[in-house]
C-alpha cells in the first residue's frame, strides 16, 4: 500500500471529487482515478460510488477513511522527528565545579547523548564564582553551580534551583569522633582539615561556621582534587566537609565515617544558570529540559534520604 495513494484517498474526500484532488495535487485527473483504482484493487473493494459526476464513500470507504488518516498523520509526525532531531546539533560548553562534574553531571550528559549523538559537548570545570563571568563572556552557554539556598539572583543570569545539597563531615573509620554525638566546632580546632581551593562555597561556609564558633584550625591542606581529599581522609590525614553525593558511596561501603555534624545554618542547592539574553538553541533547550527531569528524581532521592 503506497502513502501517495493514501494522500490522494484522502484528497478525494476531502473535495469532493477527482478533478479538484487533481488540482489540489497537481496530478491529472487520469493519474488520481489510476491511483484509487489501484488502491481499490488492493482492499479488494470499492471505496468510492460514482453517481454520475457525483462520488460518495461506500460504506467499506467510510471505514477505511480513519485508518488513512492515522496512518498519513504517524507520517508526518515521524518525518517531523527526524527533521527536529537533524536540527539538535552543534555545540555546548557547560560549566561546572568537579563535585557536580563527577557526581551530578555524568547521567544527564549520557542520556543527552543517547538521544543527540550530533552535539559535541565540552565540560571545562572551575569555580562556582567563575561561571556567571563566563556565561556574560560566551565562553560557556551552561553553568551548573553550587550556591547558597538564599542568595540573590543576579539580573543578567537565569538561576534555576534543581536541588538542595546535602553535606557531610566526613572522617577515617575508628576516628575519636565517630561516637561521640552532635560535633562541637571546639573539637576540630586541633585536627587537620583537608579542603578544596579558596573560593569554594561549601569550603566558603565551613570556614565562616567554625570562625563564627571562635574555631581557626591551625592545620589545613588544600587539594584539587576530590577523590584526593577522600583517600587522604581514609588514610587518617585529617578530616573534610564535602557534599554527600561526592562521598555517599564510600560512607555506604564503611570506608569514610560521617560525623554528626549540623552547625551550618545556610543550605547549599544545585542551580543550573544561563544568560538571560542567550539564544536557546533546539540542542541547548533539549539538555535544559534534560536536566530539569534528572533534579526532579535527585528531589525524590533528596526527600527519601531526609525521611530515612
């Protein structure tokens, strides 16, 4: 069964005659009683009574009609898939800092993937401070950040919230402060703190929490790298605060202790921005609503872990 005579079945009920499907078509009106004839021959029936100049739809025609339609309709709508599917290219530079670039990061990219193997995606990561510079500049079109729940939000940048970020104190099993309840900042003014660079905002609120408690650890290192700080705080080097989902699996697996640690009074969410004077490109606009999906799940997750 061929679409173009589906199409011209459809033409001729909708005029209501051979000679206008023919116009509307641009076939000769030969070309449109060859195709019927052939369509007919092939439902073995009649679709159309001619009463003189007059057609009507017989009533086997009647109930091919809405097949007809559907199937021109699923037509369209598959053509118009692979036309906007084609459209998803180019590329997208995202910003973000390596917790969210390891941790958070990694499903969106590879689904978006999945979907748009076209678009070539540059992750460069920095500072959460960097990224609104960078999105004024061009330099980035994306910036996943990691902010304070209550800051305000500047005029030239979409902020949008996805999710709230848990954070953990983390120490080497065994450690004295495991078993010891709610931490008193006090108690960390003489241990090592291992931290990420200067400009960090969880680092930013940890330093102000213990200041604010008269607590100025006299021994610090700072790293890079995450998974540096994490196995150095297994190997006993000293303690660190970093969000939960960057050492969730390793306090699952008994190789880090969280402590019970409660004394920061601001939270931390997840906020992805853009320029508000960006052009949202089709492939931009896709990983946007991508993203969108995988907060709604982190949300859940979130809830979930508060309850249990």
């Amino acid at each position: 069964m061929e679409l173009r005579h589906l199409f011209t079945f459809i033409a001729v009920v909708e005029s209501g005659s051979f000679t206008k499907a023919a116009g509307h078509l641009g076939y000769a009106q030969s070309s449109i009683t060859a195709q019927i004839q052939s369509l007919e021959a092939e439902l073995e029936t009649p679709l159309f009574d001619r009463l003189g100049k007059k057609i009507v739809l017989t009533s086997a025609g009647q109930r091919f009609l809405p097949y007809a339609q559907e199937i021109t309709k699923l037509h369209a709508q598959a053509k118009d898939a692979i036309r906007y599917n084609a459209e998803i290219a180019g590329t997208i530079v995202i910003g973000a800092p390596e917790s969210l670039a390891a941790f958070r990061l990694p499903q969106i990219i590879r689904e978006y993937k999945s979907l748009y193997p076209q678009v070539h995606i540059i992750l460069k990561p920095g500072q959460c401070w960097e990224m609104p510079d960078r999105l004024r500049t061009g330099e980035q079109d994306l910036a996943f950040m990691l902010e304070v729940g209550n800051e305000n939000e500047e005029k030239d940048m979409h902020k949008e919230t996805l999710v709230e970020e848990r954070m953990a104190l983390i120490a080497p099993k065994g450690h004295p402060l495991a078993d010891k309840g709610p931490v008193d900042p006090c108690l960390l003014k003489d241990e090592v703190i291992l931290q990420t660079e200067p400009g960090c905002t969880y680092q930013r609120l940890f330093e102000h929490s213990l200041n604010n408690n008269g607590v100025y650890p006299s021994q610090r290192l700072e790293f890079w790298s995450i998974e540096a700080i994490k196995n150095c705080v297994m190997s006993g080097l000293g303690l660190s605060f970093l969000p939960l989902i960057t050492v969730r699996s390793e306090i699952e697996q008994g190789e880090l202790v969280q402590l019970d640690w409660d004394d920061v009074p601001q939270r931390l969410v997840t906020q992805m921005a853009y320029h508000r004077k960006k052009a949202l490109s089709p492939a931009l606009q896709e990983l946007i609503r991508l993203a969108r999906e995988h907060a709604a799940k982190w949300q859940l997750e979130y809830s979930s872990s508060l309850i249990s």
